[in-house]
C-alpha cells in the first residue's frame, strides 16, 4: 500500500477510536441528566458504567470481534460493527425508559469493544514498515479528540441547572426538545435533551466512519494467511483453537504476560483519571465548569503531544519514547502529591495530559499488532483487552473504596497509581521488543520460526 493510500485507510479506522473514547464521555458526562429524567439510582449508574465501553460491554466485544477479524478477516468488521454502533447511540438517543438505555449503553460498548482489535490490526497491517508507528499514533489522537470534542459539546449543550447558566447553544437544544417532545416539555424530560444531542453527534460521526470504512480493501496479511492455509489444506482455527494455541505456544504466552501486564498497570490508573478525575478536582476546590474545562485542556494536550510523537516514533528508540512517557506519569502524581492549591491541579492536567502523548498505550497498541503472527493477531490483542478492561472495572470499583467519600484516602490511592506506573515502566523497560524498521513478516519469523 502506498504511503498516501496507508495514512487514509489509518485515518478512515482511526474514527473507530474517536467513536470509543467518544462514547465513554458521552455516557460519562450525561449521566446525571438521565438520572434526573428517569429517577436512576446510584445502583443504576454503576450499572451503566459497568457494562458501558469503558467496562463490561467493550471487554465482551473484544472477544468477539478479535476471533472475527481473525476467521472472516478485518473488513468483514468494518462492513458491519458500526452498524450495531449506530444501533446502540439511536436507543440512548430515543431511550424514555430504564431498559432502554441500558440496552443502548450495552450494545454501543460491545460494539465499541469489537470495533477496537481489528482497528489497530488493520492500521499497522496496512502501514509501510517506516511508517507503522505514525499510523498508530494517529489513531490515538483520535482516541483524545473523541474526549476533548465530546466535552467541548457538552459544555455548549449544557442545560442551566443550580443557578448556573446553561451552554452558548441550549437554546437549540430546547427548540429541538420542543419539536419532538411537545411545548409543554420542562425540567429533566427537557435537559436531558442535551445528552441525546451529544449522542446525536456520534451517531452522525460514526455513519461517515462507515461509509468510509466499509469501502476498505481487506488487509494483504489477511490474505496472504488464509492463501497459506488452503495450500497447506491446515484447517481453519475457531476461537477454542486460537485461544488453545495462543496457550501453548511459549513466545505467544510471554507476549501476553508482558504486554497485558504493561497495559493493565498503566490502564488501572489511565481509567481511573479518565472516569474520577474531575470528582476529584471539584473535591480540590474546583467548580464544575472549571473542572470540565482543565480535564478538556488536558486532552488537548495529549492531542499535541501525540502528534509530536507521530513524528518521532518510527525514527527514535522505542525505550526511551515509553520510559520518557511514563517518568512524566510518575511526575504528575508526584505533583499532585508534593504541591498546594490549584498549581497541582494545573501542574497535573498538563503533565498527564504530556504522558498521555507518550503513553503506554500507543505501544501496547503498536507492539500488540507487530508480536503476534497474523492467524491470531487480532483475537490476541481481543483477549487481552477483554482482561484489561475487565479488571481496570474492578480496580475502579476498590479505588472508590480507597479514595473515600470525601477523598480522605486521597495520599494512598496516590501511592498506588504511583507503584502501578513504576510496574509498568519496570516491566517494559525490561521487555521492550526491538521492532522499529522491521516488517510484520520479519517479527514474526525472528519470533515464531
């Protein structure tokens, strides 16, 4: 594939990501406004969150779309999952009842979840070997877009509650409310209009996203794996026999002790500032508005940053790129641990935001396509996300329980992301593979033959 014909198939399945960050802070940010419209519960909301895509929903997906993308190939993905997408954002975007919404909510998690393996698949399978890490970097600056417009809308959208003024554009808000809900519509039937709205964008990002999406071609290294199999007439593996083979192959089994272990280390406190943070900047003091508008900076930081990196990741040594990332980490917490006042708060948001740019993740993501051979590339990156963000949703849950009402355990739950980001700097510093300027089919011959 060309060099122009790779970085528009990237940007293409990029908007897959744009739509998974997108839908975990849409869901996040709307959820006190469905509270008040349909009387939910605390129970309620943690039962959203768990089977949203930040949780049980994308982890279920995974599995799924991971085994897929492997049996009927990565386009096969893109022709339908965003199809079941869009399913999903139109039942929270009509949702008058409790089922309803969590029925959206789920469907757009699962779909999220099988969306995301044969996303960065196909990037690093299409992406020219001098150009595998920008394409990869790419995708995660739609991964911090997704946050930082979906807050930007929010923020615009805001109804006015608690005698604070409502968002520059609620007025067309409340005109859409009083075409399709009637008049007469008032109070949280019509605030909640605001999040349906919000919804609205994604469901209108992720038709575009199929359409370009599904006009993919299939990925060579896909081909190329199935041609092997019909001439050496080996039977084609079903989910039981990739998870058997992932299993008993020795260097399959240390690549995914060492990457679900850099991944879930770093992601156990990536989720949890993504989900608690601005709690806990209003703890510190901080409005909601400010709170919102210092976690959307952060993101725009990330969104620079990440493209800085996008230059510089397929031409500097990987090592120092992701222990670089993950010192910054450790610095921001430090930070919001040592300093007073709002300076730790900013201090925090810029270098999180920096670290983010930087971050383990865009390796996971890069090392997790180039590690594995191709008959099971993307059911391998599916099984350990389903691990990673399944456990990341307990974590959350204890981290509740650390943190406190109150934020009374705030010093020990800084302590233990501070040892989480030094188990991940740790483990990847030592098993940091040598991969840059190598193609697919060196790794895995240097690796499995």
């Amino acid at each position: 594939m060309s060099k122009k014909g790779s970085l528009k198939s990237t940007i293409a399945v990029s908007l897959t990501n744009y739509l998974d960050a997108g839908a975990i802070v849409a869901g996040a940010s709307g959820l006190t406004l469905w509270q008040n419209y349909l009387g939910l519960s605390e129970v309620h909301l943690g039962w959203l969150n768990f089977i949203s895509a930040n949780c049980l929903g994308a982890a279920l997906g995974a599995i799924i779309g991971g085994f897929l993308a492997d049996k009927y190939g990565r386009k096969f993905i893109y022709t339908y999952n965003l199809l079941i997408y869009m399913l999903g954002v139109l039942l929270v975007m009509s949702a008058v009842n409790i089922p309803m919404l969590f029925a959206g909510f789920l469907t757009t998690g699962i779909s999220v979840g099988i969306g995301v393996p044969a996303s960065w698949t196909y990037i690093s399978e299409s992406s020219e070997v001098n150009n595998r890490g920008r394409n990869i970097c790419i995708s995660q600056m739609s991964w911090g877009l997704g946050p930082m417009i979906i807050l930007l809308l929010g923020a615009i959208f805001a109804p006015a509650q608690d005698g604070v003024a409502g968002g520059a554009l609620f007025g067309i808000v409340s005109a859409i409310a009083h075409t399709l809900g009637g008049s007469d519509i008032s109070g949280a039937a019509l605030n909640v209009y605001s999040s349906r709205v919000v919804f609205c964008s994604l469901f209108i990002v992720a038709f575009i996203a199929w359409n370009l999406q599904r006009r993919l071609g299939e990925s060579q290294e896909w081909i190329a794996q199935k041609e092997n199999e019909k001439r050496s007439g080996e039977k084609a593996p079903g989910l039981i026999d990739n998870i058997r083979l992932l299993f008993t192959n020795s260097t399959a089994v240390k690549t995914v002790a060492f990457l679900a272990c850099i991944y879930l280390t770093w992601n156990c406190v990536a989720s949890v500032n993504g989900f608690f943070m601005p709690h806990i900047f209003e703890n510190a003091g901080l409005s909601n508005e400010m709170a919102n508008w210092l976690n959307c900076g952060q993101w725009a930081v990330t969104v620079g940053v990440t493209f800085i990196t996008s230059m510089l990741i397929d031409k500097v040594s990987h090592k120092s790129i992701y222990i670089g990332g993950l010192l910054i980490a450790i610095l921001a917490w430090v930070a919001i641990l040592v300093l007073d006042g709002t300076v730790r708060l900013w201090a925090f948001a810029i270098l999180w935001g920096v670290q983010a740019g930087l971050s383990v993740q865009i390796f996971y993501a890069l090392w997790g396509t180039e590690l594995f051979p191709a008959k099971f590339r993307a059911g391998a990156q599916g099984l350990m996300f389903f691990l990673v963000r399944g456990l990341s949703a307990l974590w959350g849950l204890e981290f509740t329980n650390i943190y406190g009402e109150q934020g009374e355990g705030f010093t020990i739950a800084t302590y233990c992301m501070i040892a989480l980001l030094l188990v991940s700097l740790i483990v990847g510093v030592a098993g940091c593979p040598n991969t840059r300027g190598k193609s697919l089919e060196q790794i895995t011959k240097e690796r499995y033959e």
